[in-house]
C-alpha cells in the first residue's frame, strides 16, 4: 500500500521567511507536519509527500521536520491567479507520475483541503485511489468573487467524489458529503505539551495579562479587542501576536494605548504557545456580522481553542455552532461579540482568576500528536480494507 500526502508543509524553522507570502499559515504548516510525522511512523517508505517549493532555491526535494522527504514542486507567486494556475499544474504533473510508478499498487491519498489546487490528481483519477481530504478550515469560501468563485465552487463537486474525509466539524463532512468521516482536534506538539509542562508564569502584581494569538482580521474580530482594551481599566494589558490585513489598525492602538497593547508581531510556535501561558486570561472570538461570518461560525473551527486549553489558563469565546461539545465545558461563553459584553465577561473572570486545571488535562491527553496521529491512521486502514 502506497501513501500520498498532499499539502504545502516545510521545515518549521523556515516559515518566517515566508509569513507573508500568498496561502501560508504557520498553524496549518505545523499541523500538516505532525499529520505527515504520523502518516511517516505508520507508513514508512511507502509514503510519499508532495509539497510547494517556497525558496528561490531551485530544489526539487526537501527535508520535513519529521524526517521524511517532500517532492518539492514549483510555483509563481507574482499573484494570486499565477500561484495558484502554477500549483495546479505542476502538483498534478507530479502526482500522475506517482500514480504511474505505483501501477499495481494499493493508493490512498490524503490532501490538505478539499481545494481543487491539491484535489485535481485524485479526483481525475479516482479509480486508481482511495481519496481522504482533510477538511481545515471549510468546503466552500462565501467571501470569493469571480474567477475564485468559479473556482471554489469545485470544492463542491470534490466532496462527491471522495471515500472519506477528516475533519475538525462534523457539520463539514456531514453537510456536504454521505460519507465515513474521522473527527480530530487541531493537534499540540510534543515540544508544545513540554513546554506547558514544564513553564514557570511570571508574577506581574498589579496586572491583568489578556492573551490573544492568531491572524489579524475582521472574521477574528481583532478590530473589536482593540476597542474592548481600550475601555478597561489601565491595570488590563492585551497581548497579540500574529499576522494580517489589520495590523496597522493594531499598530495604530498600541501608539494610543502604549501601556495597554504589547503587539509581538510574528512569532513561532514556541514562543507563542509561552505568550499564551503567560496570560492571566485568553481570548478568541468569532463575531457573526454577515452571512459569511455565519458561515465559518458554523464550519471553520478554530485551532486557537486547542492551544489555548493547554496553557491552562481561563478562556473567552463566543458559544458558535464549530466549537466541539466536547470542550465548551472548559471555556467561558458568551453569547455574542458585542463589546460591553466581552468587557464584563472579562471583568467577571478577573475577579477569581483559577487555573483550568481540567481543561489543560484534557488537552495534553487529547491533543497530543501520537494520539490523534494513530485514530487517524487507525481510521484510513479502515477505510482501505472497505
């Protein structure tokens, strides 16, 4: 049985040479690398990970952070149009030479999104292969317009012809798709869970350490935290760290409130899962204010939940329909993102700070990476046997 994974992963280490570059996110880069390490220890030499060449270097293969190797293809990143026709191409050209040296062969392959950049190979060549996407954020995207619509809309006719599918909302394979489907959590790293294990907090007397990692956006509602700082006391300090199209707006605040907004800007995995475990309280909304807010609330989960549980500390969240059952027991909801109550909310919780003691259990044995990777790997050796 061969294994094809694929994706857009690279080594950890070399994702702030590329933050700013189009269809890069370092959560999704980290979660793709744990995904493949476990696919690895499962598979071994059978599997196979094509990826996106990044660097002006003309490499055709790279090394993973879990050992293995990616075939590394080229893109344009001019613009959009151009990168994303280029991955198209070269990703399908690579993936029918697999499908040639692996003729007689059992094949599954596994895709990061049902995007039809990753999904064309598979979906063309369904007889030849057991097809798995792993439904990240969501199947369709209400926001695009014109040719990225048109485009999008293929994401529809892909889930029809899937064997399975992996998600973080069930809502995402149920809605869309008849078909078996395995449930995950966004995974924590090994390295993660040992720094949380391990993490002295730092005492700081007379402040209030609100925590905020993640991109920079309206659909994050980072514009509406700005405002909620701005109206507590001076003893409550919001820290940010991320990326995105609102960073001046968040630059813009921190020069008004220097004493009240630290903004860190990019920063790794390492040093952001530290940010969250030094916060008195986290927070991580999704204001619903059109139709396409509403449709993320109810399949794009966010993997802030996850990382967030693992610091131990209290968390805010509005109550949508994506967040799991399972851990809305351990957050604080609220039912909107109006200001006045994510301010009072803020306020009720400061008042007995305790520490999430059942929650961050339940992260570190959950969302570890041996035990998501093998109900993953469990769940495609089921799906090959059918």
């Amino acid at each position: 049985m061969k294994c094809i994974f694929i994706g857009n992963p690279m080594l950890e280490s070399n994702t702030k040479k590329v933050q700013n570059k189009i269809h890069f996110s370092a959560a999704d880069n980290k979660a793709q690398n744990i995904l493949i390490k476990g696919l690895y220890e499962r598979y071994g030499s059978d599997l196979t990970v094509i990826s996106i060449n990044r660097n002006s270097k003309d490499r055709k293969v790279s090394k993973l952070d879990c050992g293995t190797k990616a075939i590394l293809v080229k893109c344009i990143e001019k613009n959009r149009i151009l990168y994303y026709l280029s991955i198209l191409r070269n990703i399908y050209k690579e993936y029918k030479k697999l499908l040639k040296q692996y003729n007689n062969e059992t094949i599954v392959t596994i895709t990061w999104g049902p995007s039809i950049f990753y999904c064309l190979g598979p979906m063309l060549n369904k007889r030849k292969t057991k097809f798995i996407p792993f439904i990240v954020t969501s199947v369709e995207y209400p926001e695009y317009k014109g040719l990225f619509k048109i485009i999008a809309n293929y994401n529809l006719k892909i889930m029809r012809k899937v064997d399975a599918s992996i998600t973080y909302v069930d809502a995402s394979a149920q809605d869309y798709t008849n078909k078996p489907y395995h449930h995950t959590y966004y995974t924590l790293s090994d390295t993660q869970i040992d720094i949380a294990t391990k993490f002295k907090k730092k005492i700081n007397k007379g402040k209030i350490n609100i925590g905020y990692s993640g991109q920079l956006t309206e659909v994050n509602g980072i514009d509406i935290l700005l405002k909620v700082i701005s109206v507590l006391p001076d003893n409550y300090v919001l820290n940010i760290c991320g990326k995105g199209p609102l960073e001046k707006l968040v630059l813009e605040y921190q020069k008004k409130y220097k004493n009240k907004i630290n903004y860190h800007g990019y920063l790794n995995i390492e040093e952001t899962t530290k940010l969250q475990l030094n916060s008195d309280i986290l927070i991580v909304i999704r204001p619903i204010i059109n139709d396409v807010t509403e449709y993320y609330s109810k399949y794009a989960a966010s993997a802030k939940l996850t990382e967030y549980l693992l610091s131990g500390n209290p968390i805010i969240t509005n109550d949508i329909p994506c967040i799991s059952e399972e851990i809305k027991k351990y957050l604080n909801l609220i039912p909107n993102c109006d200001v006045e109550i994510i301010v009072s909310e803020i306020k009720k919780v400061s008042k007995n700070l305790k520490k999430n003691v059942e929650g961050q259990k339940f992260a570190i044995e959950t969302f570890n990476e041996s035990y998501q990777n093998k109900k993953i790997c469990e769940f495609i050796d089921d799906i090959i046997k059918e």
